[in-house]
C-alpha cells in the first residue's frame, strides 16, 4: 500500500460543514459505491443486519432538516451541554468556537445537502446490556467509517451526526424505516470546496494510551 496516502485519508478525513458544496449535484452512483465499499467493514458474528436510507427527496430533506435543527436548539440551550464544553486550556476553546459556529451553519442549512444518508441497523437497544449494545452498534458504526473515508477518497465531504436521534420515530415515520431498526448516524453528503483537508489539532496519544493498566506508561 501507498501508505503516505492511506495515511493522509485517516488523517484528513472529518466532519465537513461550512465546506459542503451544497450547489453540485451528487451522482447517485458515487453515493453507491461508497456504500459498496461500506459493506466491507466488519461486521459482528457476520450478521450483516445493515442498511443506509439514502434521501434525496427535496421534500423529505427538508422534513429531516426541520427536526434536526428543533434538536438543535434543544442541544444548544442546554446548560449542561455548555458547561461540558467551557471546559479546556485556550487553545481547545478557540478551536471550539470554531466548531460551535461551523454546526451552528449545519444546522441552519443542513436542508440544502443534495443528498443524505442514514446508516441503520437491524435491533433495538433500548433495554438491552452493555455487551448488546456494543456488539449491535459495532456492527455498523465501521461500516459508517467505512463510508466517510470512501466518500473523501472521491472529493465529497460529510458530517458524522446523531441529533436526529431525539426524534428518531418522526423519522422512521417520514421515511418508512421499520420498529426494529435502529437509526445511527445522518450523513448530509456534498462536494467540498477547495482542495484539500489538514490533520487536525490534537492532544498527544501518550495522554490517552495506558499499557498493561490503566495510567500506565510504556517502558
């Protein structure tokens, strides 16, 4: 493998917003193939219980847009949401008024995306344990992943989110989506303007890595 570009994809491939082109069109067979290639992921047990809704309908679009952006004031006048996110040194602040502001623009034009995904599967976890939980949501959160990076790798960009979700039965409802299926992810898809994404700030792994036990350093 080339890995200097494999690696430049995982490191360049994130949530897109203010750079969604939501002018072009996108070619009903590109969203296709980065599903095809989606379908690769892994998959627990092999139970292949996936499914990606893809919505072009205008009319729908702007359905779902209209109870994303209800979610999203309910998000965002939430005081425990605001203090979560005061917390950090100055530079995560700036970088977070940055990213405030960018789903602040999803939110207000997310009717706009020419196309959107929601990537699903087949159970309910509402009243199951941890390892069901787990295993049904692995099942289909790399095949998401999977979908994110193929769509990159073709000059389109998207946003991973799940507000939505508050108002996943109005949205099973609109689209037809059966009882037992679980909604993930809403993926608006666009072409992205300009040319290329940079590796995005982070913290050091070491922070995050623990060997052995927990807090452990290694060597």
């Amino acid at each position: 493998m080339d890995l200097a570009t494999v690696d430049h994809l995982l490191s360049t491939t994130r949530s897109v917003r203010k750079r969604l082109d939501f002018s072009r069109p996108v070619e009903p067979e590109v969203v296709q193939r980065c599903i095809d290639l989606a379908l690769q992921a892994p998959t627990g047990g092999n139970s292949q219980g996936w499914s990606f809704v893809v919505v072009s309908d205008a009319a729908k679009r702007r359905a779902i847009a209209d109870l994303y952006r209800k979610a999203f004031d309910i998000y965002r006048n939430d005081p425990s949401v605001m203090e979560a996110y005061a917390k950090g040194d100055e530079r995560h602040q700036k970088q977070l008024g940055r990213v405030i502001d960018s789903a602040i623009y999803l939110a207000e034009h997310l009717h706009e995306a020419p196309v959107m995904v929601i990537a699903c599967i087949e159970g309910r976890v509402e009243n199951a344990g941890v390892l069901m939980q787990a295993g049904l949501y692995g099942s289909i959160l790399p095949a998401a992943w999977s979908f994110m990076l193929a769509l990159r790798s073709r000059g389109l960009g998207t946003a991973w989110t799940t507000l939505h979700l508050m108002f996943e039965a109005e949205v099973a409802k609109l689209l037809g989506i059966p009882d037992n299926i679980t909604q993930t992810a809403l993926f608006p898809v666009a072409y992205y303007t300009g040319d290329d994404f940079k590796p995005a700030t982070r913290q050091p792994s070491a922070r995050f890595v623990h060997w052995d036990s927990w807090g452990a350093t290694r060597g």
